[in-house]
C-alpha cells in the first residue's frame, strides 16, 4: 500500500488507539483465569490477532467483537485446537510479534504443552538465548530450527535468573506462567531492567486476578496462590500512549495544537515520558484530565536517553527535524532488534526526505532545522516497520513536499487506523506555505 500524506501541519482533536502492551496481558490472564470475562478495548492490530489466534490454539475460547472488545473463555488444561505437527506439538503462530512470543513460551511450558511458535519477519533474529537458558534450567527444552522454536517439558516453580539488559518481555512471560505452578517462585534480575513499567505493568495486571506477586530489591516474589481468578471489575484496556505519541508529536509543529483524548497520566506505561520530553524540546504542552495538548514553541535540539523509551525514537528523531540545533539519541542499542534495525531505518527515513541523521554505535544525531531549513520531503520506504510508517507521516508535517509512504499497510501491526486517525486532523496550513 501507498499512502500519501499532504504536507503542512495539522491541527485538531484525536482519540489515542487502545494500548497492545495492555491487551496482550488482559487477554493472556483472562485466557488463564477461572471463567470467562469481556475484556474491552483490545483494538484490531496485527500483534493482538496473533496473541489471540495462540491462545486460542492452547485451548481458550476468544470471540472478538466489532467493537473491539473479546469474550474469553478460559484455556482447558487438557485440550487444545491446534492442528498438529507431526511430532505432536502444537502450532502458535506468533507472526511478528514479539510480546506473543516471549510471554508465551513459558506459559506452554507450565501448562505442559508441546508447542512450535512460528515466526515472521525479523522476529528469528530477536535475541532469546538468555531467555532459553533460564526456561531450560527450569524443565522446559528449547530448540530453535529456522524460524521456528520447539519448546517441550514441564516448567518447575522456583528461582528464576534473567539479565535485565536485553527486555522486560522475559520477566513477563515468567510472571504469568509461574502462577500456574504449586509452590512459590522468584525472579531476580541481573543488572538494570531495560523499560522496567512494563513488567510492572504485568504485575499489576496478574495481581488483578488475584496473584500474589511482590517486588523486591532484585526482582519479583510469586507468592503460593491458587492460580488465576476472574475480577469482578470492568476490564478494560488502557489507550496507548506509543501510538499517540505520533500525534502529539505532531502538535508539536502547529499553531493552534493537537489534542489526544482518553491517555491515563498515571499509566506504568513507559511511553508516557513523551510529554516530558516534548516539553524539553519546547513545546507548548498542556494538560486536563485525560485531555494532552500540544502546540508548537521555540523548539530546541536536546539529548534523550531512550533506554526506557526505544518506541519513541522514531517520532522523536522527526521531532528533532524541525528543532534548531542538534539532538543526540543514546541508550538506544536495544532499536537494532526490532521489526528492523530502527536506529538505521530511522536515519534512512530522514535522509531520504532531505534531512540530516547519522548513526552512533549505540543511537543517533539529528541535524535539526536551523541547519537543513526542515525536510524535502518527497518518496520513502517504511521498510515494513509500522513505526517507520508513522513517522513518516508525521515528517509530512514539516516538509516542502508531500511525503508518499511505501508499505504503509504495516501500521496494522499496533495502530490499524492510525492514517485514517491523521488524515482526520485538519491541515493547519496550505501545502507550501509552511515557510510562509
């Protein structure tokens, strides 16, 4: 798919997309709990089907409905719907997402299914080796042929070791298998958690079902409880504060602002930090409720540790387009493991519109407008990676030109509607005159 995205600033009010980190963990300790509940606002993306389609393959029953909520019936320990490979595992056909993966692999070894997850993309290529050593001196075994992992045993409670450096996801996936186990569990992590909230934010999701899990000095205690437990509350999933970040950034080049609607202040949701860093750039940022505007300031080139927020450097880096001066991006080596190598993919974008990025070792260097007069804009590619995708779109905003968007269709994969979204926001300014 091509879009085409007009270029000028844009202006207007937005609803932030529902949040996948959200709906991957509801969706999972519903699929674990008791009885069946509604979860609502899992949204359509591509990672969220295929977290669906897997744990509907272990057993659970999951209708979506058209407002984007699921009815989950909860997974029958001694079934399963998958078809089989000859071997006798079941197929979990993860497609790209790596929250599918990492979370469940150990769900299927504590609940003692055989299981090939099948993967897409550079999924393969994403480390887990750390992640298979600790399952494997657990009871489980893993082996890797191709784009596939066979995973087999039985997952034992006890002490869990994993390193904190390479992602958060191993500590979840361990934080919702070892619940299904008798006995009490702990995991310690080596080193700093690299995007810490998120494992927070699947431990208060778990504790919502009733697991007793404290965290510690070095990581997380599983306390012996008798496993998962349907609330009694309304479950439903928070907006994402990744996917708006897309459109506040946006706010940032216009006059009269954009404003997103729905996003929780208060989220664990690392992401959140984008207010915060959109106002160091100089952004006019205000808040209400769970109203974010933000408008356009005298915009300055900054320094921004990504290690706790890799999902943000693309918008940022486009952000850093149209500042004065430089910023620099570091703390960000985790981006040459995503859907692409995002470091390299995010200064082939800026690049091919008439900006000026380079590549560091360990993140990037943004020439800002003072020096380039803003970008070109004209073709790009988004290399299949919806991040590339939507900063694309958003670059629109400060180019001379239209910005035309190759593989835009794999925004699908967290924000489905996201040029729909965009294309709703009013043009602030005609095509041409943004220099006017």
């Amino acid at each position: 798919m091509i879009a085409e995205v007009d270029n000028g600033s844009r202006c207007g009010i937005a609803k932030a997309p529902p949040s996948k980190s959200y709906a991957h963990r509801l969706l999972i300790a519903a699929a674990l709990s008791d009885r069946e509940v509604k979860v609502g606002s899992c949204g359509h993306s591509d990672d969220i089907g295929a977290t669906i389609d897997c744990l509907r393959q272990l057993g659970a029953g999951i209708l979506r409905l058209e407002d984007g909520s699921a009815l989950v019936r909860p997974i029958e320990r001694e079934k399963s719907f998958s078809r089989k490979t000859r071997d006798g595992n079941i197929i979990l056909r993860c497609g790209e997402s790596g929250s599918t993966l990492r979370f469940l692999i150990p769900v299927a070894g504590a609940l003692g299914k055989e299981a090939t997850f099948e993967m897409e993309g550079r999924l393969p290529e994403r480390p887990v080796g750390d992640y298979a050593r600790a399952l494997e001196n657990g009871g489980m075994k893993i082996v890797k042929e191709g784009n596939c992992l066979k995973c087999s045993g039985r997952l034992r409670p006890g002490e869990y070791v994993i390193p904190g450096n390479v992602s958060s996801q191993f500590v979840s996936g361990l934080l919702f298998a070892l619940p299904l186990l008798k006995g009490s569990s702990r995991i310690t992590v080596t080193g700093k958690m690299q995007s810490e909230g998120y494992a927070d934010m699947t431990a208060g999701v778990i504790r919502t079902f009733g697991i007793g899990v404290a965290k510690t000095g070095e990581g997380y205690l599983l306390e012996n409880t008798e496993g998962y437990k349907a609330p009694d509350i309304k479950l439903v999933t928070e907006e994402d504060w990744s996917g708006a970040a897309f459109l506040l950034a946006a706010g940032a080049f216009s006059q009269k602002g954009i404003t997103v609607t729905g996003l929780n202040k208060s989220s664990v949701q690392g992401d959140r930090r984008i207010v915060e860093i959109l106002e160091r750039f100089g952004a006019n940022v205000t808040t209400c409720e769970n109203r974010i505007t933000v408008k356009r300031g005298d915009l300055k080139g900054i320094v921004i540790d990504a290690g706790e927020i890799p999902d943000l450097v693309p918008a940022l880096a486009v952000t850093a387009c149209g500042a004065e001066g430089e910023t620099r991006i570091v703390n960000a080596a985790r981006l040459r493991f995503k859907e692409t190598d995002r470091i390299k993919t995010t200064v082939s974008l800026i690049n091919s519109l008439g900006g000026i990025a380079n590549e560091t070792e360990d993140g990037l260097v943004v020439k800002g407008a003072e020096k380039t007069g803003g970008l070109r804009g004209g073709k790009c590619d988004s290399f299949s990676d919806h991040r590339i995708a939507m900063s694309a779109a958003l670059s629109a905003c400060i180019a001379k030109e239209k910005v035309v968007i190759s593989g835009a269709e794999c925004v699908s994969k967290s924000f489905p509607d996201f040029f729909e979204v965009f294309g709703g926001l009013e043009k602030e300014i005609r095509a041409g005159d943004q220099n006017g």
